[in-house]
C-alpha cells in the first residue's frame, strides 16, 4: 500500500464550469421570459415545474447528509462535500418563491374567492388552503430548511480546521432532529404547491411519493457530481471505485421504492374506483397523456431498474454517471406529470411546447454556478471529519 | 459521553476468543433443561393449550362462538392475523436488508430475528385458515384445475395474501437453514451423543467448513437475501390491500401500504427486543448480543414508531381535507367515539412511549426498554385493532351500528397464539444455536485483518 500516505489537496474548479452554468442561467432566463410573453399562465406552470425540480435535488441532498450523521455511515464521508454544495440552493428558494406568489391566481384555484364561494368541498378547506396562512407555511418550511443547511455545514467546514470530533456530536443531533421536521415540512410543501394545484383531489401517500422522488433526484444529483469530480482528480485521491457502489445500491433502491410507491396510489384509486379519487389519474390518462403515463413507467422504472441490477454495475463509474442523467430527467418527466396536466385540465390533451424548460433550464444553470462558487471557496472533502479515514478504508 | 467517531464500536465485548464464541453459544444445548426451563415450558404450554381448547370449541359450534356480529364481521381474528405477520417482519428485514446495507451488528440477532420470523407467520397462518369458518375446505383457496370447475377469485387481495404470505415463509425459512448448515456442522463437531450427532450430520448436508463450502454458501447467501428483501415488503403490502382496496372510509387510502410496512418493522423489532432481553441474561449472551446491539434496535424503533405517528397524522390531516363527510366522521369516531380508550392506548404506545428513545440513557437502560417494547407490542396489537374493528363497528346508516365485545373464546385464541409462539421460541433455544457461531466469529476483533495487523 505504497499510496496509503496520499493526502487530499485543493484543486479549483475552471472557469469552464461557471460559464456552462451562466450560460444555461441565461437561455433558460430568456427562454422563460419568452414563454411568459407568449402565455403567463402557462410560463406560470413551467416555473413552478424548474422551482421543484431544483429544489428537489437540494432538499433530497439535505437528507442524505443527516441520514449519514443519523446512521453513523462512513462510507459517504469522503464524498459529504458534494450533496453539502448541492444543498446550498435551498436557502434561495424563499426569495425564487416570491414569482409564484405572484402566479398563485393563476395556478391555484382556490384563491380565487368567488369559486370557493360556490363550493362546499373548497370552503371546507378554507382555514388551511388560504394565501395568507398559505405563504406563513411556505415561510416558515424555508426557514427550517435553511436553518438545518447553515449548521450542519457550519459545524462541517468548523471541523476542517478544528478536528472537533464534538462538532459532528453536534450534527448527529442536528440531523436527527431534522428527520422527522423534514418528513413534515416535505409533506406539507408538496400538498401545497403541487397536490392543491387540484384542491378537490386527495391522496394520503402523496408526501411519501415527493419524498421518494426528491431523495432520489437528490442521490442521483450526488452520483453525476461525485464521479464526475473524482473522475478528474478533484476529491481526495485514496477514494476507491468501490466506494461509489453503495451510491448505486442506493439509486437502485430508491428507484425500486419510487416505483412501489407510484403503484401503491394507482393500484389502490384504481381498484376503489371512487370518482373524486380516480379523476386525477383519468386526468392523466386522456389525450395525449396517456404516453406521457406510459413513457413514465419506462423511463422512470423499468430502464434504470435494468441499469443498475447488477453488482458490477453499480460500481462502474461510466454507468452511474448515464444512470444519474438518466434518473435526472426521469424526475423531471415525473414533476411534469404531476405538475402539467392541471394546466390542461379537461380542454386539451397533452401539447408539447419547447419554452416549457426554459425555467428548469434557468435553475439548472442557477445550481451548476452556485456549485462552483460553493466548491472553489471550500474544501472538498471533509478533512477535519474523523469518519474520513473510515470512509477510504472502506471495502465493500 | 465521549465517542470516537474515528473508530468502529467493537461488535463483541469482553475480548472474547473465538473458542470461546464457540463455547457460550453453543452451552445451551450441550447441558440438560434446567427446572427453570420447565417451568417455562410449562407456563407456555398451559396458554397453548387455552388457545388449543378455544380452536376446539370454534370448530365444533362454529365461528358464532366469536364476539363477531354485523357489522363487525372482521375482529380479534383478522387483528391477530395483521399482528402475528408484522412481528414476522424484523426477521427478514435484519438479516436480508441489514445484510445487502453491509451493517455488521445483524450478525449477532438475525438468526433468532430469523427464527421468530417462522414462528410467527406460523402462528398467524392459523387466523385467516380457521377465519375462512370451515378450514377443512381451504384447500380450495389454491387454484389448481379441479372437476369441481372452481376456480378463485384473483381480483381478491385475499387470494393475494395466500401467495404473498406462502412466499415469505418458504423463502424465510430457506434462508434461516442456509445460515444454520455451518452452524449445524459445528454441533455435529461438538455433540457426544450418537441420537445428537446424527440429527445434526444429517441438517448439515455434509458441510466441511472447506473453502469451497464457504464460496457457494456466501454466494447463495447475498442471492436469497436478494429475493428476501421485496418480499418483506410485498407481504404487509399484500395485508394492507386487504383493506386499502375497499371502499370502507379508514380502510380506503393510499398510504396504507407503506404505513402496514413500517408498523410491521416498528412491532417485529420490539418483539425481538423483548425476547432477547431474556435469552441475553438466560444464557450469558451479554457480551455477544451486546446492550450496544439493543441500542440499535431502540434507534430502529424509534424511527419506525414516528413513520407510524407520521401515518396517523397525514390519515387524520387528508381526512379532513378530503371534505369527505363519511371519511371526516370515521376519524372523529375513532378519537372520540366509543372506541376511543383503544385508540389513545395506541397512538400513546406507539408514537408518545417510544420518544423517550430520543435521550441515551433511557436507550441504554434494560428496564426502560423493556418497559417500552412491552407497551409497543400492546400498542401495535391495538393499532391493527383500531383499523379494523372502528372503522367497521359504525356503518353508514345509525341503524347498522354496534359495538364489538370479544368471548372468552376470542381472548382464549389470542392468549394461545403467544402459547404457541412462546412455545416454539423455548423449543428453539434447546435445540439449535439462538446466535449465527460463523457469523459472529466473523465480526470478531482480528477475525477480519487489516493491513495494521489487526490491532484496534
């Protein structure tokens, strides 16, 4: 073991980087500003569309960064520098939730006072689907959002210097705290922005089904950024290939559980085939549509099922990067399966329109350059952690 | 308290050598029952013979000998069934998941996780076979081509139970034996009597402890734990079906699934906290099955009680938003209704007991945890009680309300199932070793060497 004694030095990010991620920033901002030119409420829909997407990812890094300090893993500590980056848009998306406030006419129908009026179902639901408590609930969602992503990574980058083993004393508590906020918080923002977009319809495993995207649009953000970083030498030199393969247990894991989960609510609605239920799958399945369905369960299952069955696979570095890209768009199609066709509604089936990714593209772009201002002003890797040298031992 | 996060908890305490593995484990069943034991047995067989003499009466009179009436057609029955397979969980759950997740510390409870496991799907088997009113025709619920030109119905999720649960305890027990053939060799090795060596020759199929021997085990090992690992999902899914596919307002809802699955974990691991907290002391297990190991466990629990408070909380929150006039009602019944003194006792067993997992000391300290897995194997048999008999007990119209009191005969079948179960377990720990001797040994300090030479 000639290279036991290698240590991890800081290597920058080039210029590279940050002008692939300001020029996506700026198509998409175009892109997005064309779209609202053309149709507001549709523009609406599409930036609600990028607005989860990204924030899926962040959020979902959130979560793998408490889950190692709960389940005490060493083998993600060598590579925690990188969801700890990704995790860093989250705070953004208070001042990026201001557009929608602005939309929700647009988007939701129940703020519109008139329709909930004439309906009994809305105004049942009226203490707890209004804007005002509405925004206090998107508020403070993001504030304890944030409020986990600044110490955890505070007490993180501390440790750099100090070595501090209380310092990850503290975030274990930190993390274990914010499990169980962040199952509720999660659920609650993903009735508000997208479950409420049709206020009639209900499902109680919904915020489950968030969860198991926004874990996975997480994970699978974590694998492209860590193999493609420790493809070019950028994180800590002792880290093996075998080291990646419980980021590709993982992604097969979630993506088996996504699927269990999307066919737990089909199997049930359909089987029980009470109308104010089966409405927002028929919703889904006219027109057009019924492809998209389709295509869901393709893209979203079956191929990355086949991707990363195999043990060697889920150690190949080639093949989790395209497994990541793959699973990144997969949970794009899937927000937009959930998230478009209440724009449609009854009146068309689906049409496809190229300025509807002008906003997840302009997000994408926000990400890609605060990752590279995050990575060149830090270290990445933990080097203060004492699970590190756990972490590059480990062998599977 | 300070720990070094920089290094691995040892998984045996005490500098155990490997022969002395070896020797604890195996102690039990080299020496003769003590009184004790018998007393034991005795106590644990009285209660299956209670349960035994309840199945008589049930099978002579009939299943009116049940509390049972409209509307509450499902009761005690089906709640012990839902009970007895989510105790089945923890097994599998520890030794296929934990396994594949390459968590070390399974090594010294997944095989009596594993053992419990069998015996309580055995047990539950039972309920919905004798639940069905005449059992002697249940042969019919397997579909094979018979003259009688009956066939069954695959749209029913209780069908789907037969299969699901038939899988579970086929491949559960595959995986316990596979684990149990070196085992097995060992006692083979170390038995003196010739009635003893043979049984043990004959389970260990010849087993030499080769290198060979070691490769297709291990191979077989991860294979099995592959296929175990859906089906511990599948089954409470399955279970959960049974109700969620209705159209019943508190049986009809979507996170049903992986709510059965998380309860079932949440029960099956403070089952298994509960027994070894007597196997551990009975058998001077407290090195090997560690208070670090219960520690775990406690953490276990207490992330699955608050996924089931997380469940009862998004059931209530969606009741009430669905505006749903029946679904709003069967919630208010339930926390309100006559039935509310069952439901209080769940939700404070399951969700308000277990948080006092969250402090250390209370995780570390053998009465609180047994206090605490005893109330949450209460709560979970309540909670399965609550879902089935209050969503039922008032129907749509007030004049097909009721109220369910169980019979003697009921409590009679309840207290036998634990008989049988207890039983079972009691059995088990005389006859094969209540701890994995190769798996254990393999965690072992300096069994696994590193390029330090071993040294910690």
């Amino acid at each position: 073991m000639s290279n036991d004694n290698l240590q991890y030095e800081k290597k920058f990010l080039p210029g590279k980087v940050l002008n692939i991620g300001m020029a996506l920033l700026a198509i998409g901002l175009i892109v997005g500003a064309l779209a609202f030119v053309l149709d507001p409420v549709r523009a609406g829909f599409s930036y609600l569309l990028g607005f989860f997407f990204v924030l899926t990812i962040g959020v979902g890094a959130l979560f793998i960064i408490a889950l190692e300090y709960v389940a005490g893993a060493d083998w993600s500590t060598p590579m925690r520098r990188v969801p700890e980056f990704l995790g860093s848009s989250v705070p953004f998306f208070l001042l990026l939730a201001v557009p929608l406030f602005f939309l929700m006419n647009d988007l939701y129908h129940w703020t519109h006072t008139a329709a909930v009026e004439s309906d009994p179902i809305l105004k049942g639901k009226e203490p707890y689907l209004n804007i005002s408590f509405f925004i206090i609930r998107v508020v403070v969602i993001f504030v304890l959002w944030s409020a986990y992503y600044f110490f955890v990574v505070r007490n993180s980058r501390k440790q750099d210097e100090t070595r501090d083993q209380k310092l990850t004393k503290k975030n274990i508590v930190l993390s274990a705290v914010f499990i169980p906020i962040f199952a509720i918080t999660l659920t609650l923002a993903g009735i508000d922005w997208m479950m409420s977009l049709d206020a009639h319809w209900f499902s109680t495993i919904y915020g489950v089904y968030v969860f198991s995207g926004a874990l996975l649009a997480g994970l699978a953000a974590t694998t492209l950024a860590v193999v493609m970083l420790k493809e070019r030498g950028y994180l800590h030199p002792r880290m093996h290939n075998d080291s990646l393969a419980s980021l590709g247990g993982l992604l097969f894991a979630f993506i088996n559980f996504w699927a269990y989960i999307a066919f737990s609510q089909f199997l049930l609605i359909w089987y029980a085939n009470l109308p104010e239920e089966t409405v927002w799958f028929i919703r889904r399945w006219e027109g057009a549509w019924s492809i998209i369905t389709l295509v869901l369960i393709v893209v979203h299952f079956l191929v990355p099922y086949t991707m990363l069955v195999s043990a060697p696979s889920k150690k190949n570095p080639k093949r989790l990067k395209f497994a990541a890209v793959w699973i990144l768009f997969a949970h794009l199609i899937d927000l937009y399966w959930l998230i478009m066709p209440e724009y449609h509604g009854e009146k068309s089936g689906f049409i496809y329109v190229l300025t509807e990714f002008g906003f997840p593209i302009a997000m994408i772009g926000g990400l890609v350059v605060l990752f590279y201002f995050n990575f060149n002003k830090h270290n990445a890797v933990p080097v203060g952690d004492p699970k590190l040298e756990r972490g590059l031992m480990n062998r599977p | 308290m300070n720990i070094d996060y920089s290094k691995e908890l040892p998984l045996i305490h005490g500098r155990l050598s490997l022969g002395e593995i070896e020797d604890l484990i195996a102690k039990p069943m080299s020496e003769k029952p003590n009184r004790k034991y018998y007393i034991a047995l005795a106590v644990t067989l009285t209660l299956f013979l209670i349960g035994a003499i309840s199945l008589g009466y049930t099978f002579y009179y009939g299943i009116g000998m049940w509390g049972n009436n409209q509307p509450v057609g499902w009761a005690f029955e089906i709640v012990n069934f839902v009970f007895w397979i989510g105790i089945g969980h923890a097994g599998t759950l520890i030794s296929a998941i934990l396994f594949l997740l390459r968590q070390k510390w399974r090594t010294a409870i997944a095989r009596f996780a594993e053992t419990m496991t069998i015996f309580a799907v055995m047990v539950a088997g039972i309920f919905p076979t004798i639940h069905t009113g005449r059992p002697w025709l249940d042969g019919y619920l397997l579909p094979y081509p018979s003259q009688n030109g009956l066939w069954v119905n695959f749209t029913s999720p209780l069908l789907w139970d037969v299969f699901a649960v038939s899988t579970y305890f086929t491949v559960s027990l595959v995986f316990w034996y596979i684990g149990l053939i070196p085992d097995f060799a060992v006692m083979r090795d170390r038995t003196t009597t010739k009635v003893k060596k043979f049984i043990y020759s004959l389970f260990s199929l010849g087993w030499r402890h080769s290198n060979r021997n070691w490769q297709h085990y291990e191979k077989s090992y991860v294979i099995l734990a592959g296929f175990a690992t859906p089906l511990v999902l599948s089954v409470h899914t399955i279970v959960s079906f049974d109700f969620a596919v209705s159209i019943m307002p508190g049986w009809h809802t979507t996170i049903f699934p992986p709510y059965f699955v998380g309860g079932a974990i949440f029960s099956g691991f403070a089952m298994v906290v509960t027994v070894l907290l007597f196997v551990r002391k009975v058998f001077d297990l407290e090195n090997i099955i560690t208070v670090d190991h219960l520690e775990r466990m406690n953490k276990v629990i207490l992330a699955t009680g608050m996924m089931v408070g997380y469940a009862y909380a998004t059931e209530f929150f969606i009741a009430w938003y669905s505006g749903v006039p029946f679904e709003q009602f069967v919630f208010i019944n339930r926390i309100f209704g006559p039935y509310a003194w069952a439901y209080w006792i769940m939700v404070s067993c399951n969700v308000i007991f277990p948080q006092f997992f969250w402090f250390r000391k209370l995780r570390r300290s053998i009465p609180v945890m047994f206090i605490i897995v005893i109330l949450v194997n209460v709560g979970m048999w309540f909670e399965r009680f609550v879902i089935v008999v209050t969503s039922l007990h008032r129907d749509y119209l007030p004049s097909s309300w009721g109220y369910f009191k169980p019979t003697i005969f009921d409590i009679g079948l309840l207290v036998g199932s634990f008989g049988m179960f207890f039983t079972l377990v009691l059995l088990f720990v005389k006859a094969m070793p209540v701890v994995s001797i190769a798996e254990v040994k393999a965690v072992a300090d300096g069994a696994q060497p590193t390029h330090h030479g071993g040294e910690h």
